[in-house]
C-alpha cells in the first residue's frame, strides 16, 4: 500500500491514531470481554417502551447488574435510548 500511495502524484502517507471505545463495540463484544468466559452471554432481550426484558440464567444473576449496565450504555447509542428499568422472569406461567 505504502508503496502503491507513494507513486502517485501529489499523495502522501500520513500516519493517523484512531482510538476505539466502548460506543465502537455490540453488546456481546463488550459482555465477552467483561464476564467469565463460563458464563454465557445474554443474546437478546424484548423492549416494551422503557422497560427490557431478560431472561437470564441462574449462573447470570451474579452478573445482573453488569449486563444491564452493559446493555444500558450501549442502548443509550442506538434506537433503544429509553431503556430505564430491566425486569426478569423469575418463574413459568401456569397454563390455565
């Protein structure tokens, strides 16, 4: 590349620092890098309004607050921007 921008006219190679943060990242690029590599990460969630829906694990729920916290600041990014408040499913429904 270096040599192919160099041949040509009225060019020149400038060296350029680009600095990656957490808004660069998906949700699940930031969950795998901050939780341990045992414990799976959440891949979706339901939206009513404000509210997320998550349907964690017994092995997520030491890491709850983590992952909505994750799952907030990357929202805050993109169409979900009104994620306030996360609820969990804490048993089956009883069919009638």
């Amino acid at each position: 590349m270096q040599g192919f921008i160099e041949g040509q006219q009225n060019t020149e190679l400038i060296k350029h620092t680009v600095t990656l943060d957490h808004t660069h990242l998906t949700t699940d690029q930031i969950l795998r890098k901050l939780l341990p590599s045992n414990i799976e990460v959440p891949s979706s969630f339901e939206t009513i309004g404000h509210i997320a829906h998550l349907n964690l694990r017994d092995e997520q729920l030491p890491y709850k607050k983590i992952i909505a916290d994750v799952i907030l600041e990357v929202c805050a990014f993109n169409t979900w921007q009104g994620l306030i408040i996360f609820v969990r499913k804490t048993q089956e429904s009883k069919q009638w």
